[in-house]
C-alpha cells in the first residue's frame, strides 16, 4: 500500500460517539486505501448504508472520501504534508462521519506523515568573488543557504564543497535550528596556476533517497607580475611523411608566460644545427613548418631544440622529435642467390632450383613482400625466411612437354598503392629415356603383286620416340617367327634405320595369300626402350596361269564323243566343257566361245557356263561326225586361254557311231597287256584304299582325344573353315558332278554304252587303236594343291567283255 497504519484507537461514548486514527504518507494515489472504518468501529455495512453514512469536513477541502458500501475510506485528492502543514508537525486532517436513524457522528483523524519529495534549493544559481593571489590564510567569505521545504530527517542535513583545495567548509548552526556556511581560504592562491576558479557548493538532505541542490561558486584571482615563460611541454614529438612537400605544418609549439603585458609575450628560436634547414619555426605562434625534402630510407627521425623566451629576457628551452613516416614509394627489389639453369625430367618435387633474395627498404606493412610465379607452370615459390625465397618443382617434369620453363618471379609490396618488380628464370629440361617409340599405327598391312622381284621395297614402318638426341633415335628389327614353317627372315627384312620392309623372295599368290610377322622399334637410350607391331603382307594375284580344261577329258589315243539323236530338239544340252583357273578374283572369270565347228549353224556353246546346245533341229542331212573347237579365257589382263576339241556324234546307235569314226581291229596283245594293268589298278586301289582307312581312323582317334582336352581344360572351341570355304556352294566354274559310264565290245556291232546323266548329256569313250575293250582314266589335280578345293570331279567308268 506504500504507507503503515501507524495506530488504530476507538473510543466508544455511549452508543453514539466514537473516534479512529490512521496514519499515511503524502502523495498517495487517488482511490488508496486508508482503513477500514466499518470495522474498526464495529459498525456493518448495511448500518451505514441505512444510516446513510457521509464525511463532514467542516470549511475545510475534502482529501478523504467514505465508500458505504463496502465500508472503507479511500484517498480523495492529492494530498501535498508542504501544503497543508509546511513546518509544522505533526500534520493531521481532521472530519467526522455522520449517520442517521439514529444519528450518530465519530470523530477520525487521519496524521499525514512526511516523505524525501523536495530536495535543498539555493536561491541563486551561483556565487562570484574576486579574490587578491596575495590574500591570507583563514579569510573567511559567507555562502547563502539552501532551503528544504521537508521536515524532519527529510530535511537540510549538511553541505558539502568541491574542489576543496584552496577553501575549506564551515557550517555554524544557531540557536533557532538554521544552518548557516561559512567559505574559509585555507592555502594561498596563485594567479598563474588558476586565475579563475570554480566551486560548487552541494546541500544534502538526510532523506531516503537522498536529495541535494546545487550552487556554483566563481572566484577570480588577481595578479601578480612574478613568472618567467614556460614551454607547455619539455619534449614534442611529431611526425611527417617522408616526399612531403615544402611548406608542410608539422607542428605547434606552445609556451606560456603567467604574467601579462609585455613580461608576458613569448619568442620561438630553433638552435642551429644540420637539420635546421629543413624546418622553419614561426617566431611568434611556434608553427613548425617543411622546408626541405626528407626521406625515410635515409633518416627515419630528427631532434630539434626550440628555445622561448619573454621580453624580459627569462627563458626556457624544449625539444621537438620528428618522425619521418614511411610511403610506399620502393618497389620490392629482386636478387638472385642461386639459379640452376639445366634440370632432368625426372627431377622429384619440391627439388630446388633458385634462391632469390628480396628486399624492400620501406617498413610496415610497405615493406611486406608476397612472390608469386606465372601460371600453369610446374613449380611454386616458397618462403624460407622474411626476405629469402626458394623456387621449387611442385609436380613431375616431362621434357616431352616442356623441354624449356620461363618462369616469371613477380614480388609485390601490401602498400597503397602496390609496387612490383619481376625477374624470368630461363630453365632447361633435359631428358631423360622415359618414352619408349610409338609406332604411327597400331598395326600394318601392306599389299605386294606376286612374282616380285626379291628385294622389292614393300612399304615402310615408322615409330617416333618423344625422347630427344641418342635416346630418339629409333631402330628397327624383324623379330624372330615362323610362316608355315619357315622362318620369315627368309620372307622379308626390315631396314634397321629406315624401317623399309623389303621381299626378300618372289611371292606365290597361289602358295601364299598372306602372313603376319612382328617389327620391333627400339631407342637408344640406356637401357633402351622398345615397342612391337604386327604388320600383314597381303599377296595380290597376278594372272599367271591359263585356264585348265577339266572335262571333256583329252586323252591321248581314244576319242570322246558326245552322242546326239537325231530327234534331238532346239536347246538340247549336248556337254558341258567345264574349266578352272588356279588364279583368284577376275583372274580366275572363265568364259567360253566356239572357236570352229564342223557346222556352226548347229550348235553354240553358254559365254559363262560353257554349255554346248544345239540351236536349230538336228535333220538327216547333218554330218554324223561333228568336231567342235571351244576356247576357255580367263578375265586377266592380259588374258590366258586354253582350247578343248568336243567330237559329236549325231546318231541314234551305237553301231552307227562306230562305223562311222572308225574300225577297231582285234589285237591280243593289247588285251594282255590291259589285264596286266587292270590288276595292277586293282591293287593300287586297294593299298590306297586301307591307307586312307587308317589315316581316317588316325584323324577321327587325335579329334576325339583333342576335344576332350579342350572340354577338360574349359577353353572355348573356335571351329576352323578352311580358306574359301563360301566358294563351295558353287560360284566356282564347276558346280556338279558328272558320272559317266561307257561300255564297249570288240565287235562294234554288239557295243553298248550306259551313261549317267548329268544335265542330260551322254558320254562315249573310244580308243580306235585297241582291239579289246578299254578303260582309260584321266584324273586332274586340285587346282590350289588344297584339300578344301571346292572342285570334285569323279569319273566312273565300268567294263564289260562280251
């Protein structure tokens, strides 16, 4: 409630009259609680409210209001102790409360008690006095007293006087409670020292919290002519920046003279000395000016002395120290310690190969110097010490990149602005075999026409080697294999230098189509450095070889005869001439034309299959004895040609035939000598016959033991297709296979012949010199010597006596 009930008393007169006191502080709020005034009369709230219960305050201002319905007095006004009682105490507001039915009326007294709400106050705001340097000790000079509106503890309590060091506080209360203050001079005053001063007087009040006033006290003191000139410091110090220009204020010296008038005015001199001539001092204000050029690197501070003096001739000296402030006007400077013009490629990093020394005479942060290199360059620069640098490989060198460095050492200062100075180091790398050769290609194939001259130049193999000098000169060498046996030195040889790959033999397309070896290129670095590649010799055909006639079959006394009936129509296919040519490609294109014929008008003969057909209807008038001429030529260029003889017999019967091309006289010693042979045939047949079981057998037993290998051993089975093999499904001049059969007799008249077909074409065998039946067979070799030779040609000939 920020107040205390300071006592309670009721006094009941009667039943009519009674009295209460409360006790509260000033200030309280408006609405505050004073007491509880139905209780502490004893009196219900419904006894006031049917009483009609008010306060009656006589003239006087109402502070105190009475709330009936809940019985309580309550704070009406601002209630202010200062003005209502001022001084006097205690302070109490007096009333009475009035009820009626039956009126009744009770005295209260309500004691306002004092609370720190007024500070001391001095009428003035402030004191002035003028005051000799040369008065007394114990002078003593009257201050005005404050004034505190509280009472009480509240109120004035004492005074207080600062700064305290010439005048001393003296308070003397008298006989009616007031307080009066006395200044008292306690040491001497010195104009010099302080010619003006200032007090200020406080009065406190003993109040919680505690409250002053204020009042200034101002004293002049005279003076007195008693003082030399005096420098306002012994020892000045100052700085300017070093290039600064003529004329530049550096300082101000100051000297003072406690006297006035002339013992008062003050001189400023500079004694002389070297660095006299580059300042300038104002006699009369002490300005310190330039009027010379300083620099930092070569004196860094100067002392100037400085004499004062008044016009009585006293004097005093001090001392200026002027320091030279450094600008960033040295760029850093670059020297070389040590530097290694040649290093090796295979160096390792963080090798050294410079040693720099830079200075910068400025200071500070002018004077700090950061180095850094060029860019994408495999070296860094690194700080040994404040002022030495050393370059050193950051990463491997490679000569094959780079075989020369410009590096490019650029030192900066942290000044404003930066200065810089640079210096190239001109480094060699120098190589080392690290780079074996790399051929141009991954691998070679060269192409040479067959029945070359030996020692042909074929093509040339080329490697370079990124090494330089010895160690990139490249030698070639033909390593050590084997083509089908034979070493392939006996094939080709390489040019050690050139690396020209030369025939070392005439090439056979048909015994060699191509071969693989391996040239190995090597340095001359020690060790030495090599690589291989593997190059491909492809033999190209040439046409070399004429056509050979496979069928009909040219013997050397018999007669091969195709026989035509005479009902035969337009087209019938008489034979077939059937050729090969052991060369490839165009080479080997056969083509067929009919050279002669008994009668050209009958037959014609297929450009590209070698078909003879008949081209009109055979009639009785045609000759039956027709002889034919075909010529087989390849494609080459130029051509090769072969010719084959086909006899025709245009008949219906064998007797016919045969009387016709000629008579076969009986000659027993032909029959002997066939037997002879027959048997001998026989024989040979059967031999070859178990020898080529057995090889059969041999190769079946070694392919069955091969694959089990392969299957034991988890390798993958790669099947072998012979070379050509696409050409078997006929492209080749011989697509079928021919089965003939000719059986004759002695006696021509009883000759039969059976002939199988192929392509309906008949077949007659005739030896006109035998007078037996004869068997003759003609077998031809394959045309490559290879066993996948898509040709087959069987000729079955079966022999009948009668």
């Amino acid at each position: 409630m920020g107040w205390q009930v300071l006592f309670i008393s009721v006094l009941f007169l009667g039943v009519v009259h009674g009295q209460v006191s409360y006790s509260i502080p000033e200030e309280m709020k408006r609405g505050a609680l004073v007491g509880n005034i139905a209780q502490d009369l004893g009196l219900g709230v419904e006894r006031l409210k049917s009483g009609k219960a008010r306060i009656y305050t006589g003239n006087s201002e109402e502070y105190i209001e009475l709330k009936r319905d809940r019985g309580v007095l309550l704070v009406k006004d601002r209630i202010d102790r200062e003005a209502l009682c001022g001084q006097t105490m205690p302070c109490a507001l007096h009333f009475q409360m009035i009820l009626e039915n039956p009126m009744e009326f009770y005295t209260v007294t309500v004691e306002i008690t004092d609370i720190n709400d007024n500070p001391p106050i001095f009428e003035r705001g402030e004191m002035k006095f003028e005051i000799s340097e040369s008065a007394l000790t114990g002078a003593r000079f009257v201050l005005e007293k404050a004034i505190d509106d509280d009472v009480g503890i509240n109120g004035l309590s004492s005074y207080a006087l600062k700064p305290s060091d010439n005048f001393a506080l003296k308070t003397i209360s008298r006989a009616d409670g007031a307080k009066h203050v006395e200044m008292v001079l306690q040491t001497p005053l010195d104009r010099e020292n302080h010619e003006h001063l200032s007090l200020i007087l406080t009065a406190l009040d003993g109040g919680e919290p505690q409250l002053s006033g204020t009042m200034q006290i101002l004293i002049t003191v005279l003076d007195v002519n008693d003082n030399p000139p005096v420098c306002s410091k012994p020892e000045y110090k100052a700085s300017v920046m070093e290039n600064a220009a003529v004329g530049t204020v550096i300082t101000t010296v100051g000297a003072t003279d406690k006297d006035k008038g002339s013992n008062g005015k003050v001189t400023y001199t500079i004694s002389k000395s070297g660095a006299a001539a580059l300042f300038t001092i104002n006699p009369d204000s002490g300005l310190l000016t330039l009027s010379g050029n300083v620099d930092y690197e070569k004196r860094r501070l100067y002392e100037l002395d400085v004499q004062v003096s008044d016009q009585g001739g006293l004097s005093d000296a001090c001392k200026i120290i002027v320091d030279v402030t450094d600008t960033n006007d040295n760029p850093p400077s670059i020297n070389i310690m040590s530097n290694s013009n040649t290093v090796s490629e295979n160096m390792k990093p963080e090798t050294v190969v410079s040693m720099l020394n830079v200075q910068d005479p400025d200071s500070n942060e002018n004077g700090k110097v950061i180095c850094l290199l060029n860019e994408n360059i495999p070296f860094a620069i690194k700080s040994t010490t404040n002022s030495f640098f050393t370059v050193v490989t950051e990463r491997d060198l490679d000569r094959e990149r780079a075989s020369e460095y410009n590096i490019t050492v650029t030192c900066s200062d942290e000044g404003v602005p930066s200065l810089s100075s640079s210096v190239t180091l001109t480094l060699q790398i120098s190589d080392v075999n690290d780079n074996a050769p790399v051929f141009e290609r991954s691998s070679y194939e060269a192409y040479i026409v067959e029945n070359n001259t030996p020692g042909l130049s074929i093509f040339t193999v080329k490697a370079r080697d990124a090494d330089w000098n010895q160690k990139a000169r490249v030698s070639y060498i033909l390593e050590d294999s084997s083509v089908n046996g034979v070493p392939v030195s006996s094939y080709v040889s390489v040019s050690a230098d050139s690396g020209v790959i030369h025939a070392v033999r005439s090439f056979d397309y048909e015994q060699i189509k191509d071969f693989k070896f391996r040239v190995k290129a090597q340095d001359g670095g020690s060790p030495p450095l090599s690589t291989n590649v593997t190059v491909k010799i492809v033999i190209q055909d040439q046409n070399d070889n004429p056509p050979q006639v496979l069928y009909p079959v040219q013997t050397g006394g018999s007669v091969v005869a195709e026989m035509v009936p005479r009902a035969a129509d337009v087209g019938y296919l008489v034979t077939k001439v059937v050729a090969v040519d052991v060369d490839s490609g165009q080479n080997a294109w056969l083509s067929y034309k009919l050279q002669k014929a008994t009668d050209r008008a009958l037959f014609e003969v297929g450009l590209q299959n070698g078909e003879i057909r008949t081209i009109r209807q055979v009639s009785d008038k045609d000759a039956v004895k027709q002889r034919l001429t075909v010529i087989v030529e390849d494609n080459g260029q130029p051509s090769r040609s072969a010719t084959v003889i086909v006899n025709v017999a245009v008949a219906d019967s064998f007797p016919e035939v045969l009387s016709e091309f000629t008579d076969f006289p009986h000659d027993k010693e032909y029959n002997d000598n066939l037997t002879f042979y027959l048997v001998l045939a026989l024989a040979v047949v059967s031999f070859l016959f178990i020898t080529c079981l057995v090889v059969i057998i041999s190769v079946k037993i070694y392919r069955w033991r091969q694959s089990r290998i392969l299957y034991h051993s988890n390798l993958p089975v790669i099947p072998y297709y012979p070379p050509r093999y696409s050409d078997t499904l006929g492209t080749g001049t011989l697509p079928h296979v021919y089965n003939y059969e000719v059986c004759r007799t002695t006696d021509s008249r009883k000759s039969d012949c059976k002939f199988g077909r192929a392509g309906s074409q008949n077949v007659l065998i005739m030896d006109p010199s035998s007078t037996g039946t004869m068997q003759r067979i003609q077998s031809e070799k394959s045309i490559l010597d290879e066993p996948d030779s898509p040709l087959e040609v069987r000729l079955h000939l079966n022999h009948h006596n009668f």
